[in-house]
C-alpha cells in the first residue's frame, strides 16, 4: 500500500499519525505551518520549544487560534484527545505522552537533541530527524538504538539527503545501478561568518548561524555525509570535488569514474542548472542499453544523471512521517557504522588559548572526510568543536586534531561518538586527506558493481 493511500485510509478512520515536534525556530514554523493544513492523515499535536513564545508564533502562523498550555503529559494526553495542539516547554512532556506517535526533531542541537532522541526510543516512539548535525554525527549508533528499541529513526525527505535517497531507491527499484549522488548547490565560500551572514539572516528571519553554515560548507558536508552512511558511498577527497557546471548532467564527466565504480561517490554540482535539489549518476556499458537511454535525451553514457529539481523539508517531510510511522521504512538512515563524518577546519589562522565556537561560527567550517582517513589524524568533528580550547596555534586552511585542544570530560554526544566508534572500528591507514581504498567490492550481479556497505 502506498503511502499517500495509507494517509488516506488514517483520515477516513479518524486515526491521524499525532505528530510532537521539538523545536520552533524558522524551519520548524514551516513544517507546522504545512501540517497545519493539515495534512491527510497526519496531524500535528504538540510543540516543545525552551521558549514558548517562539512556538505560540508556530501554532498562530499554522493557523491555529486555539492551544493549551501544559507541563503534564497527562494533561497534553487530554488535550490531544479533545482536538487542541499542546504547548510546552519541556520536551519530556511529549516524550511520555501517549498521545503523541512521532517526534519531529528540528532543533539544530547536538547534545540537547541527543538526549531526546534517547528518551524518545526508550519511550517507543519513532523520531523524524530534520537535524544533519546530529545524523551527521552520532547517526549510525542511534539507528543501533531505535533498532534495539523497535522503533524507526530517519532523516527526512525534502532536505538533500532525503531528497536524493528517495530517487536513488527507486532508481535502483528499476534495475538501474546507482554509482554517486549529491547535492545542486549554489554557492560554497569556506570563509562565510556570521557578520557576512547577518543580513541576510535577518532578511529571511533566520538563525545567523545556521545561514552561516549554509554558505561555509558545513551544512553541505553533514547532509552528504548523511547520505554516505545510507548508501556505503565514500568520498573522492576532503570536501568534495564540487566541479562547476552549467547544468546538472554534465557532472556525470567531471567525477572520476574510477572512484565512482570502486566505491560510489557522494558529491555536488555547484551553479548547476536547475540550481537547487540532488541527483543520483547510474553506470550502464551494456550497448543496447545505451542505445536506449541515449534514445530517451539520457546521453552517450556510460554515466547518466538522473535528479530531482527541488527540496522542500516542510513539505516533503509528511511523506517520511508517513513511511515512517505506517510502513516503519526510514528516508534515509544509516545502514551500518559511519563512513564519512565532518571535521573541523580553520577559517582563519587561530591562536592557542582561542575558544572554538562551532558550527556556523567564527573559528571554523566543516568538510566531509572518509571516516578512516579523519580518524587517521584524529580529526576533531564540527560537532564536538564548540567550546573547545586551543592548546596551540593553528593554521588557517589545516585540519583540527583532538591533539589541538585542551583534554574536557564529554558529554552525552562525544559518549555517544566515542561508542560508535568503537562499535565500527576502521583501519585509519592513509595520509592527510587522501582517498582511502577499500578492498574491490563484491558484484550482487552483472549490472551493478557498486555496493552499499554492510
């Protein structure tokens, strides 16, 4: 049964998915303003953001002129039961309510969301991640601990992710063989700071940070690295190839075809026509085929570009709730231990003593690197930066080590990091920045060499 036939069926039988979303700022006031439509089958039932206001602005921008204000989840319980959203500020209240079927998690945290995604699988419930820096991060362990617990977690449809695994799962339905898969992006400046980013931010009413993250970089090599750990596809080199082009097909001959059949590549088309979605390149030499995928505009092969010419997170993300809840498919999520994350680089040159200030900030961006040439050089994670201490210089353009900052007790997240990695442990092998070559892949069949890790 197709997803949008089984929403329909839930809203013929009075039986929406309920759906608790943690977090209020720009992003998530357009989910709640889509779900607020509402849509088939799908209700939204509850809002948890630290400051209230912000979340009264979703609930009125939504359309909704009533809302009850709880710190209970019995009185939430209640209150869902009688047609009225709920508002709180403690996230909790929606974790143990049983009225609740999915958390939306659309902070942009890392260690505050980690313990509520936690608490939620503990709780049975699924959880939709509009969160690339936490997936990007600790992704693979909290797909370990939904699958232990029962429930699903997923990134979601209308980010890039989500919007390019989508494609590649159905192109892969077809027979055809999936070989890389990315991002349509319009521009990437490493040095982007908050103060350049300002204006704009407020133009758009966004977080400068986030904006920040955006343009650095950082944005896209989480949201790729999402996508590597839900397809097995590394990375040709430290940030990408990222070749320029006009329009999106033409990336099929600006990757290297050797990387792409050894392993799959994550990439991006940057300025690429139609400017904004993902696309996902399949390998096909078999002459007739070629013939006629040459015959329906596809090109001369051996790589075609297959994408998707939009990503909308607020709409598009009703279809992983569904999946989610109704078929217990995720989006996108990772399907065994990380093979890429995000390091921390230097946007300029930093003085020991200096505290790091994250994603988005000052100090740093974020690149995509294979996991086992980062952990070769004990790279630092974006996602662990934040308040760091430089015990030395650093240069601008270099790679932070853990070496590079002062020994601090972790919390939840880097627990977190520390169990994935030795839960998945890598060969770490291979020189700063180099591609690492994993043994020849085994063939499923004769029409596709590239598979995803296991």
């Amino acid at each position: 049964m197709i997803v949008d036939l089984a929403l329909q069926r839930r809203e013929a039988a009075g039986r929406p998915i309920r759906v608790g979303m943690v977090g209020a700022g720009a992003t998530g006031r357009a989910i709640a303003l889509q779900l607020g439509t509402p849509v088939p089958g799908i209700r939204l039932a509850a809002i948890t953001n630290r400051t209230p206001a912000r979340g009264e602005r979703a609930f009125r921008e939504a359309g909704f002129t009533r809302w009850v204000r709880t710190d209970s989840a019995l009185e939430a319980e209640g209150a869902i039961g009688r047609g009225l959203p709920v508002l709180t500020e403690d996230p909790s209240v929606l974790i143990n309510c049983d009225a609740i079927d999915v958390l939306v998690e659309v902070t942009g945290t890392v260690e505050a969301a980690a313990g509520v995604v936690l608490d939620a699988f503990d709780h049975g419930k699924h959880v939709v991640l509009v969160n690339a820096e936490l997936d990007s991060l600790i992704g693979p362990v909290l797909k370990a601990k939904a699958d232990r617990a029962g429930v699903v977690v997923t990134h979601t449809d209308g980010d890039e992710p989500g919007v390019a695994m989508t494609l590649l799962r159905y192109l892969r339905s077809l027979g055809l063989c999936p070989v890389a898969a990315g991002n349509i992006k319009g521009m990437v400046d490493y040095y982007r700071t908050p103060e350049t980013q300002r204006a704009f931010a407020e133009k758009n009413d966004q977080d400068v940070r986030k904006v920040t993250s955006f343009a650095d970089a950082t944005k896209l090599s989480m949201e790729t690295t999402v996508l590597s750990n839900a397809t097995g596809f590394h990375v040709g080199r430290r940030g990408m190839y990222g070749p320029a082009c006009s329009y999106v097909r033409e990336i099929a001959n600006l990757l290297p075809a050797e990387q792409m059949l050894a392993t799959g590549l994550v990439d991006y088309a940057l300025g690429a026509a139609p400017y904004t979605g993902a696309f996902v390149i399949v390998h096909e030499d078999k002459p007739l085929k070629k013939v006629q995928l040459a015959y329906y505009k596809l090109g001369g092969g051996p790589f075609y570009v297959f994408y998707t010419p939009f990503h909308l997170p607020h709409i598009q993300i009703a279809s992983t709730i569904g999946r989610a809840v109704i078929h217990r498919d995720p989006t996108v999520a990772p399907i065994s231990g990380p093979v890429c994350e995000v390091v921390a680089v230097a946007k300029r040159d930093l003085k020991a003593g200096e505290r790091l200030d994250g994603i988005g900030g000052f100090c740093t961006y974020g690149l995509i690197d294979n996991t086992a040439a980062a952990r070769a050089m004990a790279a630092l994670p974006i996602g662990l930066s934040e308040g760091r201490i430089l015990n030395r210089d650093v240069s601008k353009d270099s790679v932070l080590s853990f070496e590079d900052v002062e020994r601090v007790s972790g919390g939840l997240v880097e627990s977190l990091w520390r169990e994935q990695n030795a839960h998945w442990p890598v060969a770490t092998q291979g020189s700063e920045g180099s591609f690492i070559q994993p043994p020849s892949p085994e063939k499923s069949d004769e029409s596709c060499t590239v598979l995803g890790r296991s």
